[in-house]
C-alpha cells in the first residue's frame, strides 16, 4: 500500500511517499521560518497563506521523488489536529479533494501520535510497550505506549511547554525566534557555577512538568547580571542544565513506575544534543533502549504523518463521509 502523507499543522508545509514495501519514498519540506522571523512568532494568517500556495507543488515533487503517478497512490494521510485551524484546513482540504479526484481513502490523523511513531521509520524500530517523552515547541507529556493507537498519558507540563521555554529565553537574552537552538549552542560556550536555577516539580511523585517559574527565574537572574556575552551564555548553560535534568529525572520516574527499560524520544526538542546523551546514558545504566527519529524527523514533517495513516489505512480505517474536520486542540489518549 502506497500513502501520501499531508502535513499543515503550523509553519512548515510537507509532504512524502511512504510505501509498505519499499518503505519511505520521498519527503519533501517548506519551512515558513523567513516569512514569520520579522515578527517574533508564527502569524496564522500568513502561516496558512503560505501552505496554499507551496502544497501543490511541493506534492508533485514528492510524487516525482518517489518515482509515482497520482494513479499510485492507495491512500492519502493528512494532520487533522492539533494545530492551527487555518493552517490545519489548507492541508485537509487538499487531501480531501484529492482522495475524491482518485477515488482514493483519506485519513485526517493526529500530529502528535505522528510525531510519536517517527522512530518506526528508522532501520531499528521500537517494539511496544515502551514509554515515550514528546518534547516539543508545543507539548511536553510522557506517555505509556502499549501498542500503536493505545495511549496512556502519565504525565505533561501544566504551563509551558520545553522547547517553548527555549524560544521564550532565547528571545529573552536576543537571540531570536525560534531560539530554541541558538540557545543550546550559546550553552556550550557557557560556564558551570555561575547561575543555578530550579528543577520544577521533581520532588513530586506525579509526572508533570512546568517551566514557566524556570522562565522567570532566568529572567530575574539576566537582569541582575553584567548582561556581558558570556554573563548570557553562563544562563544559556545553567538553564539548559535545568530543563534536562528536569526532563531527566521525570522520565526516569516514569519508566521505573510503568516497569519499563524501553524509551521513545519524540518532537523538536528531542534533537537536543545533550538531552539524547543523558537520555542514551540513563537508559544504558538502566540495561535498557531509547529510540529516536532521525534530526529530520525530530520536528514537523509528513513522513511520520504518512507512516502514521498507512498504519491504520491499511487496516481499513478512513474518513467515514465527505465533511472535512479539523481540531486546534486534541488530545492524544487512545487516538
């Protein structure tokens, strides 16, 4: 079964081919970072302009990667949420109309289990039950997985999200948007001792998150400073510091309550160089495995949007009539 894959949900359009034979055939991406940069943060008017006018040519690349005519292709796989609802739409809405056309299934699926099923893609996939940390520019939340499509959330963050407490601080100290990795690139020029700041909620026994007293900590201790260049790289290091050993120690606590030694690494964040270190040297002490999607699979793509709806397409699950739904806000438990 060939799917194409359909992704829209914010700033970046893509699309790709992914085969049950020949695995994936093509992706092809188009960020929107240059149109949103002059303002600090994604505009939904223009986010959702701009997928009208780059998904059509950018599925002909895709098919043309993938060596396919439109008649190839047995299904088509679209993110119906969460996202922006603009932006979300554009992407529906052409999937829809091309399944029409083709006489072909479409399947609205969700982001977030697409960004969890990304290490499948890989030559060594994670077998369930495993737990999985999403970490992202929108979510932080732990999940027990004990088969695709079987979601148990254990824990999320109650205000910001991580990678969006690296933008924030990352504008914070001028270093732009999105910041999240200048900021972490900044920390390796930084200096141990200087700053130290909280480790939110880990003397908890839940599996929450929150960042967003971190932010201010961060905030105070960048006004009291010289504001020198390395005064900011000191607290690009002492807060990087803090959202790892937080996501760490968190993480940890979830695999030893769900009894767990395998670890799904998933969303934008998850491209962190010294997060996948502490995480690799967490689990080998813990005889264990943690799987992650390649970079490129780390943040928004259709690849995983593709491999998500083959996984159900092929089991006959589609679009039951002709309306086209979407959903800003969904969450991901049990699909």
């Amino acid at each position: 079964m060939r799917v194409l894959g359909i992704e829209t949900s914010c700033d970046e359009t893509a699309v790709a081919v992914y085969d049950s034979q020949h695995g994936l055939m093509s992706h092809q991406l188009y960020t929107q970072l240059p149109v949103h940069q002059q303002y600090g943060g994604v505009v939904p008017e223009l986010a959702s302009r701009d997928h009208i006018r780059k998904i059509l040519p950018l599925t002909r690349q895709a098919l043309k990667q993938a060596h396919s005519a439109w008649s190839d292709i047995d299904g088509i796989a679209y993110t119906a949420g969460p996202g922006l609802a603009g932006a979300l739409l554009v992407g529906a809405v052409f999937a829809r109309a091309l399944g029409f056309s083709l006489n072909r299934p479409t399947l609205g699926v969700h982001h977030l289990e697409g960004h969890l099923l990304a290490p499948f893609l890989e030559s060594t996939p994670p077998v369930p039950p495993f737990v999985a940390l999403l970490v992202s520019g929108g979510h932080t939340q732990l999940f027990y997985v004990s088969a695709i499509g079987h979601y148990r959330l254990l824990g999320e963050s109650l205000d910001d999200a991580a990678g969006e407490a690296f933008d924030k601080v990352a504008k914070m100290l001028g270093l732009g948007y999105p910041g999240g990795a200048a900021l972490a690139a900044l920390a390796e020029q930084g200096k141990p001792g200087f700053f130290t700041f909280p480790r939110p909620l880990i003397h908890r026994p839940d599996l929450n998150f929150s960042f967003s007293g971190l932010k201010t900590a961060v905030l105070q201790a960048w006004k009291k400073s010289g504001q020198t260049d390395q005064d900011k790289a000191n607290i690009a290091y002492a807060f990087q510091e803090a959202v790892i050993d937080t996501l760490l120690i968190k993480t940890e606590k979830a695999l030893m309550q769900m009894h767990s030694t395998r670890l799904v690494v998933a969303g934008g964040v998850g491209a962190n160089t010294l997060l996948r270190t502490r995480l690799s040297a967490c689990l080998e002490k813990m005889q264990g495995q943690v799987f992650y999607p390649r970079l490129e699979f780390c943040t928004d793509n259709a690849a995983m949007i593709a491999y998500a709806g083959w996984h159900y397409l092929k089991e006959g699950k589609q679009d039951a009539d002709l309306a086209i739904r979407v959903k800003a806000r969904w969450e991901l438990q049990n699909g």
